[in-house]
C-alpha cells in the first residue's frame, strides 16, 4: 500500500508539472497555481527527490523543469548521484532565455555553490553563437557570467557586455550590426528579429517593409506569428501542432472557412510528423473532445485547451488505422476547422456515443468538469467498465490540458478510466504508456524502472549532442 501511495504521489506530481505554468486558468487564479505548484515541488523533493530530479527526462513543461532545477541547486547537501548530469542535459533542451531566467533566480536567492557553477559554465560554454545571446539576451548573459566567474567567450564579446565603450568597433558581425544599428537602418537586418523590431521602430521603418526583408533570419515561430500580418503562410511548415492549433483558432471562422485546405492540409501533416513510428497503429478509435466554454482559457492561455483538443483530433486521426477514426465534440459540431468554445460540457452523452461505434481505443479530451448533467461520464464509464467491458477489450485514457490547483491535480472523471495531463496534443502517444500508471494497479518499483529507462534515454542523447557539438 505504501508503495501504491508513493506511486500515486509521483503520478500526481507529473500531472501538475505537465499542465501547470503558474499562470491564470479558467477557473484559478495565478496566485493559486503558484501556491499549489510550490507546494507540490517542495512536497515531492523532501519525499521522494530521487524520483523528483528523474521528472526532469520526462516531458514536463519548461515552467516546471526550471523549476526542479532550482530546488535540486538550492539543497546541495541532499544531493543524489547523477543529478548535476541530468540537470544539464534537461537545460541543454530548454529555451535560451528560460535558462538565463533560472540563472538570475539562482543569483537572486545565492546559490552559487560548486555544482551551480559548472552548470552555468558548461552551458554557457556549449552555446552556438555566444555574440548572438549576448546581443538577444544581454541581461541574462551578464549575470549569469558574474555570479557563476565565467569569462565571456571571447575579447570582444567581454567588451560588448561589460565595457560597450571600449571599441570603435567589433570584428563580429553580429555585435558590430548592433552597434551600427544605432544610426544605420541597413545594419539591423543582420540582427535577431526580436532586437531588430526595436531599431525598426526607431528608424521608422514600415512594418510590411521590415517583415519582408527579416524573413530569412527569423525562427519559425517568429514566422508564425508574423505570417497573417505578413499576408503569407510561409510560417505553417513544419510547426508543432499544438503551435499550429493555436495559429489556426486565432483567426476569424471566415478566414479559416476560407483558407480550408491550406490549414487543414498543414494540421494532418503536423498530425502525420508527430505520429510518428505510431502512425495507422492504434486500430479503431473514438475521440471525446471538449470544445465547451471552458476551453477558451484564460487571458493569458487564451483557447489553450482547445488548441490541445484540436491538435489532438488530428493526431488521433494520425494514430487510428486509416477511416478508423471518429471524433465526437462535446457541442455536436462536425467540422473541427471551425470549433469555437461555447456552451456546457456534456461529456457523458458524447462518451456513450463513442462507445457506441466500438473502438479498441477510447480517448477523453477535456478539463474535466462534466457538467450536463454533472458526473454522467464517470458513471458511464464506471459502468462500463465494471459491467459491459470487464476484460478491458477497449483501452482508455482521459487526458486533462488543465490543471485544477485547489486539488492539486488534473480533475478526474473518476477512479475507472486513467487520466494524465497534457500541454501539447504532440506527446499524446507518450501519455498514453504513462497513462497505464495511474490505474493505480502498478506500483512504485515499476514506475522506477520507467524514470530510470526515460533518464537513460534522456542523458545518452544529451551525450550524443554533446559530441556531435563538439566536432
């Protein structure tokens, strides 16, 4: 039992530390997130800290990795074997500017022990263009390299971050573009996107001028965002889905009517890259997806279930045996181009619906308030489960986008059917072996050997990075 608790415990820790960001939800505040998510934290590393620095293989959300990083680097003295190493290799996968963020908080709190120092060292060290993340992240690059005594990567650099008079002028390009820029509208164009937005305002430069000629040095997410501004769609190629979702549920339903091969043709091959080696592998399968009001978000996670909702009626469409595949929405629509988040959440009628083409695979997308009437779905599929399919021919899985702070979890439909949290549609077939877990007919040693197989993973491909970097 103590085992079963312990599981339960770490399970309900990798759902939080999947969907929860800290920020506002639908039906919490941002205050309550951050009190909920530091209790977690503090919670599962005093109990379990082995467990909890292996969370860092696993896909968890950067808000969160960054933050075990910051608890594992603030108590040095409980330390276990292999940390530092996983440490590094997760902050090697995370943004750049997320990474200088947890170097500022180390300073700020000072932890500036030994293990810190080499972190911040090796990963200065590794990065590609030390002029670029000096010229876009400048902040975060002079504070990480006081705090940790790491000299910049090299004469000029030093000089651009500590001593910006000490030159007339860079043999880098990039720093020497930055220092021209001041006066030479020419010069920001060799400068990253987001710095160079800065210039163009200040140079006066026209917005469909400037996006035109910075095309080729922006990333493709600063393509996606700029592509309706720039009246392309060369953004859409290869974008993750979840990305690509959200780009879509921006624009007006008469554009998305419009544009109706375009998008759909660029969700089903997001859908088909994320699939992956799974593609056509799951055989017959239902979807229960949430388009109620609820989806819509918050302020600033704006139609984010949604988007996870979408994305994963596409990718279970990826998954499924070709015209295997129905997708129910909770509103009754047919046309996932065009959802929108309106209405009640009457999950329940739509699970009997989906149980009623007979799928070898069952899965609920939603944040779990079953409210037309309450606690049909779990009832439904208690049922279900206990009597109709007691041999389990049907696999499900609910999987929550949202997590609910003052339960400190993803809200459940109930004990019959698994639930997992999810961020982004894309890592849905790793949720669902996840998912097998929180049944809660599996125990701690089984779990283990999971964490310790995703960290083997995890830190081989770090190391394989790390030589092919280094050649």
């Amino acid at each position: 039992m103590s085992e079963l608790v312990a599981a339960e415990d770490v399970l309900l820790f990798v759902n939080a530390a999947v969907t929860a960001t800290g920020q506002r939800e639908f039906r919490s505040s941002a205050a309550e997130q951050r009190f909920s998510l530091a209790f977690l934290h503090a919670y599962v590393r005093i109990n379990y800290r082995p467990l909890y620095a292996s969370c860092l293989a696993l896909d968890i959300n950067d808000h969160n990795a960054a933050l075990i990083a910051e608890h594992l680097l603030r108590t040095p003295g409980e330390a276990g074997p292999g940390e530092g190493r996983l440490i590094a290799a997760r902050l090697a996968r995370m943004a750049p500017q997320r990474v200088y963020r947890l170097f500022r908080a180390l300073r700020a709190a000072g932890v500036n022990n030994r293990r810190t120092r080499a972190i911040v060292r090796d990963w200065v060290a590794a990065r590609p263009d030390p002029a670029l993340d000096a010229v876009k992240y400048r902040p975060g690059v002079k504070a990480a390299l006081r705090h940790a005594h790491v000299p910049a990567a090299d004469a000029e650099t030093g000089d651009f971050l500590f001593a910006p008079g000490r030159r007339v002028r860079y043999g880098n390009p990039t720093l020497e573009a930055y220092r021209r820029a001041h006066y030479e509208e020419a010069a920001l164009y060799g400068l990253p996107f987001t710095v160079a937005e800065g210039f163009a305002a200040r140079h006066g430069v026209a917005r469909p001028v400037f996006l035109e000629r910075m095309a080729p040095r922006m990333t493709r997410l600063e393509r996606l965002r700029t592509a309706r501004e720039a009246g392309a769609a060369g953004g859409l190629p290869g974008m993750p889905l979840t990305r690509l979702a959200l780009y879509v549920l921006a624009l007006p339903l008469a554009e998305r009517a419009a544009r109706r091969a375009e998008l759909t043709g660029a969700l089903r091959t997001a859908a088909r890259r994320a699939a992956g080696p799974y593609a056509g592998s799951w055989g017959w399968v239902a979807g229960v997806l949430d388009d109620s009001f609820s989806a819509s978000g918050s302020a600033v996670k704006r139609r984010r279930p949604l988007a996870v909702a979408l994305g994963c009626h596409f990718l279970l469409e990826a998954l499924a045996a070709p015209g295997a595949y129905t997708g129910l929405w909770t509103s009754g629509g047919t046309d996932p181009l065009l959802v929108r988040p309106y209405g009640p959440t009457p999950l329940g009628l739509r699970v009997l619906d989906a149980l009623d083409t007979g799928p070898e695979r069952l899965v609920v997308v939603s944040d779990g308030w079953d409210n037309a009437p309450p606690g049909l779905a779990g009832e439904v599929l208690r049922v279900w489960r206990s009597r109709l399919d007691p041999e389990r021919r049907t696999a499900a899985v609910h999987v929550n986008p949202v997590y609910d702070a003052r339960g400190f979890d993803v809200r459940r439909l109930g004990p019959s059917v698994p639930t997992v949290g999810i961020r982004d549609a894309e890592d849905l077939p790793a949720l669902v072996e996840v998912a097998r877990f929180a049944e809660g007919r599996t125990g701690l040693a089984e779990l283990r050997a999971y964490l310790d197989r995703r960290v083997a993973d995890c830190l081989a491909a770090h190391e394989r990075e790390r030589k092919e970097g280094g050649r």
